[in-house]
C-alpha cells in the first residue's frame, strides 16, 4: 500500500472541530512509503480546505495533488469520532 505523510494532528479548529494536516515533505518531495496493507490500522477521510471559493480545476482525480490544505474529518464514523475527540 503506498502511503503519503501528512503533518501532525494539532488542536481542532473552533468552527468545524476538526484538524487542519497538509503533505508533509522534505526538500519540496512529499513524504511517502510502501507497506503492507495488513500493517494499516484504518483508513481516514480528509476534506479540502477551500475558502471561500472553490478552486475549479480541482476534479475528483486530482484534488488531493493539487488542494495544500484538509481537515481530518472525525465525524464520518463513530469509531474515529471516539478516538480523536473522547482521548
């Protein structure tokens, strides 16, 4: 499974309560590894911080290359609303 790096959790922002990551990357290359899937815990949902417009040339296929900015969204399931917002 390859798998990209993204900043450290900080503190949820007060409007949306979730927190704000980015690529993380070292000399302007995303950080990124290969590993075994069974080595996965979970998977995440990140939605793209967007201001007050949205960017029109970002599609389904290429939102997560080009958008700098997400929000890890805790609220999609009650497992990951447990662990980032009960710890």
């Amino acid at each position: 499974m390859y798998i990209e790096w993204f900043t450290p959790l900080g503190w949820p922002e007060a409007h949306t309560g979730m927190q704000l990551i980015s690529h993380l990357t070292c000399h302007s290359q995303r950080n990124a590894i290969i590993i075994p899937i069974n080595l996965l815990a979970c998977g995440c949902h990140l939605m793209v911080k967007c201001g007050a417009q949205i960017d029109r040339t970002w599609t389904l296929h290429n939102v997560l290359e080009c958008a700098k900015h997400f929000y890890l969204n805790s609220y999609i399931d009650i497992a990951t609303f447990a662990v980032l917002k009960c710890n």
